[in-house]
C-alpha cells in the first residue's frame, strides 16, 4: 500500500504540496486554538 502511495506521491507533485500546505495552515490554527484555549 505504502509502495502505491509513493508512486501516486511521484505521480502528483503539485498535489503532494498542496496537502502540506494544508497541513501546516491546520497545524497553525491548532496552534491559535490551543493559545487562546489551552484546553
């Protein structure tokens, strides 16, 4: 499963990117979250 993964990860650069920038705009807004609320 993880072999078909990084053939699609090779396939889809463009893609690849885009999640981690989604990723790191969720992680920031955890982060703004959890400053406001520590809870």
């Amino acid at each position: 499963a993880s072999f078909q993964r990084n053939q699609l990860l090779q396939k889809e650069p463009d893609l690849r990117l885009e999640n981690v920038q989604r990723f790191a705009l969720t992680e920031m807004i955890y982060e703004e979250n959890s400053r406001d609320n520590p809870f």
